[in-house]
C-alpha cells in the first residue's frame, strides 16, 4: 500500500543536518543497494543501510529510532563500495552522534558484569565508549 | 578599578582584619578587587584567595583544611581578569590577584567503586573492572591543566588504561584529592579515584614488602626495645616529664 | 624521500618510530613481543615512542569533530620530539602493530594534513605541546617489511612452515577505507606474500576480509559470534588449519569468542588464531620467550607439535 508523505521545511532541516554532520550529501544516494549488499552485519539491523539512507534523504527523523545505526561495526564496506563515492558509514556515524550528543548513551557501561570486563581487552572497551557513550 | 559599595562588608572587614591580616586598614598601601561568586570586594594585595576571601567577610566551615597546600579542601576555580582561560588551584597557595573572578568547589561529586584487594588479582582489567569509564578518555589534557599540584593526570590515566601500575602509581603519588580533574574532565572520570586503586594495587602486589619494615616487626618481637619500653612505662609523671625537657633534640 | 628509497639505505639496526596501543601491552603482549623479536631478526629495531597516549582505536567520522583526533595527533608530536631528542634518526614514519591503531592514527593525520585550519585549531588547543608540522607518516608493520622485501623475511627463515595451513585474516582495518588501504581493498595479497615467505601453505577464502564485529563484542556478542562463525568455518573448508592476524581486536573475537561460538555451534572445530609476528618467530627460529602461546585463547601448540614445529 502506498504511503502519502508530505516533506516539510523541518523534514528538509533534517536532511541538511545529517549532511552537514557526516559531510556527505545524502540526497545523491540512488538507492542501488550495494552498501546492503556488502554489510556484514544486514542480518542484524531493522532496516537496511541503503533504506537507512532513503529515509535521511527524505529527512525522516525516524532513522534516529532504528537499531540499524547501532548494529553498524563501523567496517567500511559499504564506503568502499558505493558506486557514487558516498562515504555511508559517515552518515550512520552523523545519525548515532544526534542522539549521542543529547547525552542520551546507547550502552551503560556500569551495566557491563564484571567478569565482562575483566576479559575484554582495552580495544573493545575503548572503541564500544567512543562509539555508544557522548 | 571598581570600588565596593557596601558599608556592611566595609565593617566586616574591619572587624576580620585582626583576624587575617594583622594590620591597621590605614597601613595598608595596595588594594585590589576580586569577585566572589559574581560580588566584587576590595581586600589588601597580597594575600592568598583564602585569606582575602576571609578578609572579605566570608567565614569557611567548608572548603578549607590545613591552609598549607596539602589536604586538597580549598580548591578554587577562577578566571583572571582579561585571560579567557579558566584556571583552578588551592585557595591557600595562590595570590589573589586584581579582577580575579573566583569560586570554591568544595566537594567533587564522585561514587567510589567498592573493592576488597584481597580478593583481586593484579591485573590492568581490574582498573577496568572498577572504573570502565577511563576508557572513554580522549587524552584531552583537561585533567592535567587543572590540576593544582602540577600532576601530569592524563599521563596516569593513560597508564591506567594500559595497565602500568608502576607509572600510574608514580605519577599520581602527590594527588591531594582535590576533585578539580574529576570537575572539568568531558569523559567523566575520577581520576583521584583510579589513581587511589591503582596506587593500592601496586603498593600490594607491585613493590613487594618492605625489607626494613619486616626487619623492624622482627626486631620488636625479639624483644630489642622491650627495656626500654617498659623503663618509660614503668616512669612516675615526674620522671616522665623531666625525661621529656632533657630530651635530646638534635644531636650536637 | 619514497619509501624504496627509504629502504635503501636499510643498514642493520635501523631504528623506526613504533606505537604499540594499549592491547599489546597487556592482553596482546605476545603480538608485541613476537614483533619486536622477529623485525630484529631482520635488522629493524622498533623504538617506543614516549609518553604515548591510546589513539582512541577508532577514527571520528563526523565533519566537525576535532576532539578526538586530539589523541592521535598528540602521538604524531611525540614522533617529532623522538626525532628532536635523538631517539631514532631523522625517521618520520611512525610504525604501528595493530591494524585499528593504524587506521587511526592515519586516518586523523591525513584530516588535520588536508585541513590548515583544523590542524591549527588542534595545535592550539594543545598549547602545552609543540605544533604538529605534519610530516609525518603512519605505516602498518607488514608495510615496512614489504618494502623491505619479502625475500629478505625468505633469508630470515630457519625453520620454514611448510606443513601449515594458514588463512591469513586482513580484517577492516589495514584495508579500508581507499585512502589508508595498504593493499587492494577487494583483493589484497599483502599477508599472503608475507606467509608464502614464511613457507606456509597459504589457504584463501573470500571472508579473510569480512568483518570480526570489532566493538560489537562488548554489548552484542552473538553479532561477534555469527560473523566470527563464518569466517573461520569458511576457511576451514578452505584447508585451514590456523588464521593469521594483525589486530588485537580480530585476534580476541576469532579466538576468544571461540569459547560462544562452541556453545552455540557444539559441532564447530576450535582453530588457533596466530599474530602473523607469531609465526615470524617461529620460523626465525627465535627463542620460545618470543611466542606468547599462553595468552592464546585456544591453545596453538597441539597443532605446532603435529606439524614438527614445536620447539621444546
């Protein structure tokens, strides 16, 4: 069933803001679907990366609630692969950080057991915090 | 240079003064102006923060301690007059200035995790295991420019993170716990905090016990300083207190 | 002066700048070890930089970000002051183990090179440290020993690894993104060459370049778990017998998450994971002090033992 949508000015604030954030200028995304195809953790998000990238072009500020951002390993896949240079994990990355610099954390690092931590080399923890925590 | 207008703190610093400075207010050649919380107050150049804010009426039951620069009590945060950059430092060890905007920070606050060392190995996760949040660190240098005792406090939160104990513990050695690196640090660390648990780790398990401690105990319980124990025990008052004047002081 | 150029004035003990990131100190001792080891065999001596700060493992991507390239640009100074202070001589090229440091500390370099202003703003904030001059450059370890030859790790070799079935791992981070890609990102065959050197048989699989999970780990580790899966079942149908890796991070979700990958695949075969410089070691034929086989997760010497390269 066909969706009615109607882009208002805040819509299109959205969309400048993603851009402005990851620097890339979403609105060229032709939804070619290579990025998907190539991530190697699609199985896990709600929402593919190249429909995560339909609804910044359209603004929809409901991108900022999918688990897809979350899921992201940050691998590069998807920015070594667009067809028209767009670097994707930048845009994820801009989406993670609107919500990140509301001070609202995606992990509870206090919440990890301890016996978590006590195996989880630095590495780990140090790029999970740069990551999930503002 | 801004004069205060208020006759009550005029009074009150009148009456403080014996108590501060010593001084006749007619004797003293220098003013300046700081401002406390926002209040501008006219107080004699050259004292510390600490005392011209006492100079100024203000009677510390918080945020002061051993006035010496050694309990960490009387940290301040403050801006100079014309310098954006916010500074921080003991009220007791810096000179207030003229245009000075100051203000106390008597307490940091700051949960200190609950450990028993007995029970922990020694090992870099366990700095993780208690405060995971030094893994946040950016290496910003925020910690270190607060820092009144000139620590490099982000050198031992680094060493902290990669698990070297002996840096950690030797760089962190003269923290007075003032809470002014936990105040200003964007990734919300306690650094006094790490650098305590670190320093207890490595005084446990990293340096070993100490050999003149051990030879000491051995020696007590050998009875060497028996007799001359139980002599002074075993002293009237009298005695006791013309062996105290006849004390040697230092040796001629 | 071109890295072949570089390389040409190769005498023995050649000092280069290296930083080792916080894993290799602790849970990653044995890649440092086994690396410091085997690049003097081959006339290389890492020299630590001082006073380094973790780099922050992974690079900023949003545009407006400066503070967290703090980190890595720091270190770059400290590049600077090992030159200044005589350490290493007139070296710029500062050489790193672990893939995600690499990524890093080049990614950040190349931001602040390629932004005057940003680098300005940067060194202004560090005001207590000398300005960054942007000179210098970050390598991988298996860049440095390419351009010194792989025949020259031939030469080096005492006890080649003949019978071994290695898969290398590259991994995200030493490939991608284009910029800082030591290699072909689609096709790279950097690690091959490195243990068809080493006498290896080489085993190939297309998931030698999928990511591990990286940082997933930490909150969502059947992410880890699946994609670790994969990888090493893959080469294992392959041929392999062992995986070669260059990142402390790949090494803990390959072989550590081993322990969850048995228990939700119970009939999943264990498989040890090396540092590639662990394999270097062995087959210089350097002192066991140098392998570090305790902190692997799943225990390489049975394997080793099998194929006649265990040393007693």
């Amino acid at each position: 069933m066909a969706k009615k949508m109607i882009i208002s000015s805040e819509n299109e604030e959205f969309v400048c803001k993603v851009s402005e954030l990851s620097g890339e200028q979403v609105t060229l995304c032709e939804q070619c679907g290579t990025c998907s195809g190539g991530c190697p953790v699609v199985g896990e998000m709600d929402v593919t990366p190249s429909q995560m990238m339909k609804m910044a072009q359209l603004g929809l500020k409901d991108v900022l609630d999918v688990k897809t951002i979350w899921v992201c390993a940050s691998c590069y896949t998807c920015t070594i692969r667009c067809p028209r240079g767009l670097d994707v994990s930048k845009v994820a990355e801009a989406l993670r950080q609107i919500i990140l610099r509301q001070a609202i954390d995606h992990i509870d690092i206090k919440a990890i057991p301890k016996e978590e931590l006590e195996q989880l080399p630095q590495i780990a923890m140090v790029s999970a915090c740069r990551k999930f925590t503002g | 240079m801004e004069e205060t207008k208020s006759p009550i703190m005029d009074r009150i610093a009148e009456a403080n003064k014996s108590a501060t400075t010593g001084i006749d207010s007619k004797d003293i050649k220098e003013w300046i102006t700081i401002y406390i919380m926002g209040r501008g107050y006219k107080v004699p150049a050259d004292l510390t923060v600490l005392t011209a804010m006492e100079y100024a009426g203000y009677k510390f039951v918080r945020s002061v301690g051993c006035r010496q620069g050694f309990c960490g009590a009387c940290a301040t945060v403050f801006r100079k007059k014309g310098d954006y950059k916010l500074q921080a430092d003991m009220a007791c060890q810096t000179r207030a200035e003229d245009g000075m905007y100051l203000v106390q920070i008597p307490f940091t606050p700051a949960e200190k995790a609950s450990y028993d060392l007995t029970k922990e190995d020694y090992s870099p996760s366990v700095l993780i295991k208690y405060y995971p949040e030094v893994a946040r660190c950016v290496s910003c240098n925020t910690c270190t420019k607060a820092c009144p005792q000139d620590l490099e406090v982000m050198d031992y939160v680094q060493a902290a993170l990669r698990g070297d104990f002996e840096a950690l513990a030797r760089d962190s050695f003269d923290c007075i716990q003032c809470g002014l690196c936990a105040m200003r640090c964007p990734a919300e660390i306690v650094q006094y905090h790490v650098g305590q648990l670190g320093r207890r780790l490595y005084g446990r398990n990293g340096l070993g016990a100490p050999k003149h401690l051990e030879k000491r105990v051995e020696e007590i319980q050998n009875g060497q300083f028996k007799k001359a124990l139980d002599t002074v025990i075993s002293c009237s008052d009298e005695e006791l207190r013309k062996k105290y004047t006849a004390r040697e002081i230092e040796p001629e | 002066m071109s890295a072949h150029e570089d390389f040409k004035l190769l005498t023995d003990g050649m000092k280069v700048p290296y930083f080792p990131g916080c894993t290799l100190k602790t849970t990653a001792r044995n890649f440092e070890e086994s690396a410091l080891a085997s690049a003097r065999a081959l006339g290389i001596e890492m020299v630590e930089l001082p006073r380094w700060n973790c780099c922050g493992t992974v690079f900023s991507l949003s545009a407006d970000d400066l503070i967290h390239h703090v980190a890595s640009v720091r270190n770059l100074i400290r590049v600077q002051e090992m030159n200044k202070q005589g350490l290493v001589n007139e070296n710029h090229r500062l050489v790193t183990l672990c893939s995600m440091c690499f990524n890093t500390l080049k990614r950040s370099n190349l931001r602040v090179k390629e932004n005057a202003e940003d680098m300005k703003k940067i060194n202004d904030l560090m005001y207590r440290e000398e300005d960054y001059q942007g000179h210098v450059e970050v390598v991988h370890f298996i860049e440095l020993i390419r351009d010194l030859g792989f025949g020259k790790v031939k030469r080096a070799v005492k006890k080649s690894l003949t019978e071994l079935k290695v898969a290398p791992y590259y991994g995200c981070m030493i490939l991608r993104p284009k910029e800082v890609s030591i290699d072909d990102p689609e096709a790279p065959t950097i690690m091959h060459e490195m243990l068809q050197a080493l006498g290896t048989e080489v085993i190939s699989t297309p998931y030698n370049k999928v990511c591990c999970g990286s940082y997933q780990t930490v909150q969502e580790k059947s992410t880890v778990v699946e994609l670790a899966h994969e990888i090493l079942t893959h080469a294992q149908k392959a041929g392999a017998e062992a995986m070669a890796t260059t990142c402390p991070l790949c090494a803990f979700n390959l072989d550590n998450r081993q322990k969850e990958i048995v228990e939700k695949y119970p009939g999943f075969k264990k498989m040890p994971i090396f540092y590639i410089t662990q394999l270097m070691a062995i087959a210089f034929d350097l002192d066991k002090k140098f392998y570090g086989f305790e902190q692997n997760f799943v225990d390489p010497k049975p394997l080793l033992k099998a194929k006649n390269l265990l040393k007693q």
